[in-house]
C-alpha cells in the first residue's frame, strides 16, 4: 500500500500581472498593473500544472494530502483540477490582497503541517519569501509565473514542472541545491540590473525539466563580438526603410541599439524604424497597436544566460498574441560565443504551449553570433 505523501501549494494570485502591461514586475505595483489593465496569470499557470499532474496521477495513482490556502491561493485551482475536497487542508485564508507576509505565515504551517515538498506558483520574490522560513529543511519547486523568474527552483514550464513534482513524489529524483536570486524591481524598472544572491534552496532535481539560474556571461572579446552582431542586423535592415524592428531587452541586444546610435531601454522593448527610435519601453498594447500599422517587422532577441529562454522570462509584453503578429520567421536570436557556451539549449515559455511547441518545432534554431556568422541551437520545451 502506497503512503500519502503531503504537498504543501501556494499561489501568489498577483505573480506575473505587471510583464504584460510593461512594469517589468508586481511588487508593490498592483494598483499600478490593474489601472493599466493587468489581468491575473497565476491561477491559469497553477491550474495548466495541476490538470497535468493530476493526469499523471490517474493513470497511476499516488494517494497525496495538499495542505494550501482558501480561495485563489491555491484551494480554487486544486478543486477546478478535480482534486478531492478529502484531499485537502486548508491551513490559512487571506482577507484583502495577499502579501509578503501571507507567504511566509503560510509555509510555517506547511512545516508544522508536516510538508515534504512546497509546490508554489510565482515569481524569485515568491521563492525568496518561501526561502526566508523554509531554509533547507524541506525541497521547493516553483510553477514559474513571474516576470522575472533568475532562479533555479522553477521548471520550464507548468508541465515540466509538474511532470518534476510527479518523478519526485515517486521517488525516482533526489534533491540538488538550487540559488534563489532575485532582482531589485525598483533599480530594474530605472533600468539597472541589480541580481542578488539571496538563498541556496533544496529543489528536486531534474535537469532537463528544471531551469538553471540566470548565469551573467561575458569574455574579453564580446565587444568586438556585440558590434559585428550589430553591423550584420545593421546590413539586413537598411534594405527595407518602412520595416518595424523590435529590440528585446537584455545587454546584448543593448550593444546593437549602441552601435546603431539609439538611445534604447535596457530592460524593456524597444522600437525602430529607418534608424530611429518610434517607440520606448512598449507593453503588449502598444506593441499590438505598432504592429498594425508595418507590413514588415522583426523582433531582435537574445536568450537568457544559461537558462536559454528566448520568450518568458522578462519580456512578458511579447505576449502570444504578439509573437502570432509579428510571425515566428520574423524572429532573429543574437548571442555570442561566450554565452551560447554556457546555455547549450533555448526555450520558450509563451504561456500558450501551442505556440512554444510551433517556435520549438524544428529542434533547432539559428543564432546570429557575430558578422555573417550564425550557428544552429538545440531548442527544447
């Protein structure tokens, strides 16, 4: 006879809302997000994870006991998923907005509870605030659903993350150390990059299914590399004067504005047009409303370091309907040597799998990795 094993899940109802409307996070910025038009994301990432998981469970069935919380973190998407009332423990109810300070109350209990593995949907902040009770006495996985999401207990994806919770629960994966970091979103929405080590955490390993924390990757000669980078774009565009360029953000994409004299923002998109810039910082609107107006676009992007998400991870504006808008051969992917030698595969984590599957689809993708030189990379899901 199996033995219940005992989840701990909770959803941060509020992770991810700011990426779409462009405030490149939700900290402390929910009044902001909503009067811009934000709509939640979590639940929907929580719930495509759960209806896989518990997919996983039919077919062979693992007796299981979720401790969560009322209502939308995490009680309403567990029951949505077809997880039995006698399944679950309710352990705390919020009234008002969740916070911080929830969180943390929460995982205590889920330690007083008896919790072997804390499943969570969010973003680092989310982890870091698991973290700040859990320590390394027992594994976190996280759902990724935050705008930016460095660290290393996330899977790939709600699937991948699920079908991680599931080898773990049966006993076929052990644990490894995962770093929590996270980035300050007051110096990241002023556009400077600060990413602070904050835990070392006990995740399930599974390193297929489980993204590596964001590495920063720079050699001698990536300047030289970034302007040939710069000069090739520059040839293929000055064929077409009424094409719409996107600029993703990121350092590399950054020396490609510089070298082209455009003042563009480092950690946002960016738009441009016969050389000029024709629109700054832009949020899935303004992207969508651009994108009418220019029968020719591309968008420029370069995958993060050593996770290798080219779309996901801080460029939530380029939302799935976005990416359909600009078309997925309209794609260029920049990166240098040094960095595609530390991030051997690229991923996508749109939000709509049909869509990661279509820009995943030939198993490889070409890169842009200096002048006239390009080379084929692994993409997986």
């Amino acid at each position: 006879m199996s033995v219940t094993r005992c989840i701990g899940f909770l959803i941060n109802p509020i992770a991810g809302m700011g990426g779409r409307v462009g405030l490149k996070g939700t900290d402390d910025m929910i009044d902001e997000a909503q009067s811009l038009g934000a709509q939640p994301i979590a639940q929907q990432r929580a719930a495509e994870a759960l209806n896989e998981l518990v997919s996983l469970l039919q077919a062979s069935p693992l007796p299981l006991h979720w401790l969560t919380c009322a209502g939308d973190m995490g009680e309403a998407v567990l029951k949505t998923a077809g997880v039995s009332q006698e399944a679950i423990e309710i352990v705390h109810a919020v009234t008002g907005q969740s916070s911080a300070k929830d969180t943390q109350l929460v995982v205590q209990r889920f330690l007083q509870h008896g919790a072997e593995l804390i499943v969570f949907c969010g973003g680092d902040g989310t982890a870091r605030d698991i973290c700040s009770i859990v320590e390394n006495k027992v594994p976190i996985l996280g759902i990724p659903s935050g705008v930016k999401m460095f660290s290393g207990v996330f899977g790939t994806n709600p699937v991948r993350s699920a079908q991680t919770i599931n080898a773990f629960l049966r006993n076929r994966l052990n644990t490894a150390q995962a770093e929590v970091l996270d980035l300050d979103e007051a110096s990241y929405r002023a556009g400077e990059w600060k990413v602070r080590l904050y835990h070392a955490a006990m995740t399930p390993f599974e390193p297929k299914h489980m993204q590596a924390a964001k590495a920063m990757i720079e050699n001698a000669d990536d300047a030289a590399v970034k302007d040939g980078i710069a000069e090739y774009l520059l040839e293929q565009f000055r064929h077409d004067s009424s094409m719409l360029v996107l600029l993703g953000a990121g350092s590399t994409v950054e020396s490609v504005a510089d070298r082209w004299g455009i003042g563009n923002t480092l950690l946002g998109i960016d738009a441009v047009v016969n050389g000029k810039l024709v629109g700054s910082d832009l949020n899935e609107q303004q992207l969508l409303e651009l994108l009418e107006k220019f029968k020719t676009r591309k968008l420029v992007l370069s995958p993060i370091g050593a996770q290798g998400f080219v779309l996901g991870r801080g460029n939530l504006q380029l939302s799935p309907a976005v990416v359909r808008a600009i078309g997925s051969r309209n794609i260029m992917v920049i990166a240098t040597p040094a960095k595609l030698a530390r991030t051997p595969v690229l991923r996508f984590d749109t939000g709509d799998a049909e869509l990661d599957r279509e820009l995943a689809a030939n198993g490889f993708i070409r890169v842009i990795t200096g002048y006239r030189r390009r080379r084929l990379v692994k993409t997986m899901l």
